[in-house]
C-alpha cells in the first residue's frame, strides 16, 4: 500500500495538469463559438473567385 | 448585392468579425455593434459595445473554467472519497488500520482539491454573499454559502485531526451542480434580457406591413442556438429572410416581468424557510444524536439551494424568446396561445421545483439524505426545469433549418 505515496501526487499532478490545459484551451478562445466552425462551409467568401 | 458601396461593404467586414469574435448568447453587444455600424452613428457607441463584449466574453469565459475546474476537481475527489465509502463495511481491525491511514491520506488529497473549488470556482457565490450582506438581503447566494461554510470548515478540522467525516465530494459536488445551473440560467437571462430590455434603434429600413420599426427590433435578436450566419444576413436589410423578422408582442414586458417578479419573491420566501426549518432541525439533531447532526444540517443547507426556483423563469422566457425570434411573424392567436404556454410552463417550472423541494426536505430531516445526495437532487430538479421549458421551444424548433436555407440561398444570390 506504500505505492500511494506516489498514485496520489501522481494523480494530484495529472489533475492539476488536466487544469492548466482547460484554462489554457478556455482563455484561448476555443470554446467561444461552438457552432461557428460546422457552420463554415456555409459562409466561404464567394467573392474572390470571379 | 451589386449597388453596395465600398463602406457598407467594409461595414459588413466589420459585423462578421464580430460575429466571429462573439458567442453566439452574447449577440446582443455583436447586434449592438452591427447596428451601430450600420446606421453609420459616430464610432464612439461602437467602441463601447466593443468593450462590453470584450468584458463579457471574459466573464463567459471565466464561468467555464469555474465550471470544469470544479467538475474536475469533483471526479477526482470522489475517487479519493472511495475508502471513507466502504469504512463502515471494513472487517478485522487489520483491515480497519491500514484503511484509516488511506482515509487520512485521501482526505489530505481531496483537501488540496478542494482549496481551489472553494477560493475559485465558488468565487460568484462570496461574492454574492457578500452583495447579499452589504444589502441586508436574503438572496440563493446565503444559504450557498452557509452551507458551503458549514461542510468546508469541520471537514478541514476532521482532516487535520485524521478522524471524523469529511464533506469534500459534498461540497465539490454541490459547487460544480450549482455553477452549471447557474451558467445556464445567465446564457438563458443574457438572451431574455436582450429581449425585454432592447432599446437598439431597429435595424429594419423596411417595416414589415402592420409592423412598427420600434418593434421589428427583436430581429436582431439571436437565440442560444444561435448562429453568427444569422446574424450576418441581417447586416444589409435586403438580405434578411423574411421568416426572420420578427413582431415582438407589444406586451412581452407585461408577461415577463410579473413573472420574473413572482419568481423571485417565491424563490426569497423559500430560501427564508428553508434556512429557518435547516436551524431548528439542525438543533433538534444536536439534542438526539450529535454525531449525525452535522451531516443533516449540511443536506438541509445544500437542499435550500433554490437553483431551480431561480432557474424557472429565465430559461422559459428564454425560450419564449426564441421562439418569437426563430419562427414566421406569428398571427395574434398565434402569439396568443404561446404567451399563454410560457406563463403555464413557466408556473409548472416553479411549483413543481418547490414540491420537490418540499417532498425531499423532510427525508434529509429524517438523516435518509446525505449531503452528496442532496446536492444531486439539486441538479435533478434544476435539470428537469430545464427539460420543461425546452418543450416550449421544441415545436418551432424546424424554424431554424428553414432560416439556415434561407441563407444559403442568400449567400449564392450574393455570389
């Protein structure tokens, strides 16, 4: 049972980890706009080919 | 689109990218802007809005990282909750030992997850209190607090101690149920509130027959569902499908208001009762058996929390919203029938959250609850509120298809 001297910080860490990656990915904008990007193919810019 | 000059394009430059940069429930400053773009007013209403949107685009998304900080943080601390689980089943006194020290160790672990649920992701929640203090005023954030207070603290002296019950999967819980359902119900308020509150100069050069500019105002209205393509064929006023255009019933105020009204007082008067009831049975457990005492007393706390009372009407009106913005111009009888729909739906959401509240409370009073249980019943109601008034919106749901190939069609006719 001595191994939970290290699962437990292990896991601590991946959490924390985990964490840093939600706030990163959140801060970054991409979960700003869900719909935009499946909506795309709806507002390619026709304009430039003539 | 041929006639349009070089500015009105650069005008609908401008409106996609904010279509982009916004999300879809905070369209309300992105509809701001493009309006203010487009009656072409000088750009200092347009920075201001720029700034609003900046400001709660940060708030969004702080709310989200709150939100999966704490469910996070409330997975892992439930794993770590395990052996306290299976404490009162343990066998020998061989097998009790060595399953302590796990419990000692796990509550070190769920300690060090919780500190940040509680400093972060519960951040609104002293606020609140602390706005509630300030005020004198009851509001849902007290007895969020208080309950968050009265398992937080014993679970830390019982950690320090290595005896006793913790609360961390409670309180983690409770947290991550109560900032989703908060969540929703600002996206559903944000969108209702755009609605009610809309003063925007209407954006539609050309009324509708029989409908007043002052009202058509409600077009640029975009729903939770809502899409930035929406919005953007609503920038030049030839481009608008008509199946978009809405009449906002001239007496939308006079439905949502008293509503809104009614809700708060129930949801006020039930916090009161709720907290005064929690006291005296906390007191009566205190008296017959001081060991479970504080576990009802939490239950009861987390039970007073009236996340679905206060969710009712916000996401019904909400709903409403859509509806008047997603669908053709409704007729009177039309508009009518849905008016009516909302306030029924709206009064189903409430009664029922206060009898399920009123059906469970006597079994936390009783000691069946325990304080995770009561934070899941938390979110059962605040889902099943939701569920209710997601029926008011379904029907009219195909509205949308039909507005997205309307865009299309738009989009070629551009090209």
């Amino acid at each position: 049972m001595e191994i939970l001297y290290l699962l437990l910080p292990l896991s601590l860490a991946i959490v924390a980890m985990i964490g840093a990656v939600l706030w990163w990915a959140v801060f970054s904008g991409q979960y700003d706009d869900a719909e935009q990007a499946g909506l795309s193919i709806l507002h390619d810019d026709d304009h430039t080919v003539s | 689109m041929k006639p349009r000059s070089s500015s009105s394009s650069q005008t609908a430059a401008h409106s996609q990218t904010a279509a982009y940069s916004q999300t879809a429930a905070y369209s309300q400053t992105a509809a701001f802007s493009q309006t203010a773009a487009h009656s072409q007013t000088a750009s200092d209403p347009q920075t201001t809005a720029h700034a609003v949107g900046n400001q709660s685009v940060a708030q969004r998304r702080r709310g989200l990282v709150r939100l999966g900080l704490a469910w996070l943080a409330m997975m892992q601390v439930m794993m770590f909750a395990l052996p306290g689980y299976l404490r009162p089943e343990a066998g020998g006194q061989d097998s009790l030992e060595v399953l302590d020290w796990a419990i000692f160790l796990m509550n070190w672990a769920s300690l060090t997850l919780t500190i940040p649920v509680i400093l972060y992701s519960a951040w609104p929640i002293w606020l609140g209190c602390a706005r509630a203090w300030s005020a004198r005023r009851i509001t849902m954030d007290v007895p969020v607090g208080i309950s968050l207070f009265a398992a937080f603290i014993p679970s830390v002296m019982a950690t320090f101690k290595g005896a006793g019950e913790v609360y961390f999967d409670s309180i983690t819980m409770f947290v991550a149920f109560l900032l989703t359902a908060r969540y929703v119900e600002q996206r559903a308020s944000l969108v209702d509130s755009v609605a009610c509150t809309q003063n925007v100069p209407a954006r539609v050069e050309r009324p509708l027959s029989g409908v007043a500019p002052a009202q058509t105002s409600l077009a640029g209205l975009s729903m939770p569902l809502s899409t930035g393509a929406l919005r953007q064929t609503s920038v030049p006023a030839t481009g608008i499908p008509s199946g978009l255009r809405v009449s906002a019933p001239a007496n939308m105020a006079s439905v949502s208001l008293p509503l809104m009204a009614q809700a708060n007082r129930v949801a006020t008067l039930f916090v009161l009762i709720q907290l005064t009831v929690a006291a005296v049975i906390g007191a009566v457990w205190w008296v017959i058996a001081p060991t479970q005492a504080w576990s009802v007393l939490v239950s009861l706390l987390v039970m007073s929390c009236p996340c679905a009372l206060s969710l009712a009407a916000p996401v019904s009106l909400a709903a409403l919203q859509v509806n008047l913005a997603l669908d053709a111009p409704l007729s009177t009888n039309q508009r009518e029938a849905l008016l009516e729909r909302t306030v029924r739906i709206t009064r189903q959401n409430l009664y029922g959250a206060l009898a399920w509240h009123v059906l469970t409370m006597p079994m936390a009073a009783i000691g069946w609850v325990t304080p995770w249980l009561a934070a899941l019943s938390m979110l059962l109601s605040s889902v099943a509120v939701l569920l209710n008034a997601w029926r008011l919106y379904r029907p009219r749901r195909a509205g949308l298809s039909r507005a997205v190939g309307v865009l299309t069609q738009n989009q070629h006719r551009r090209a």
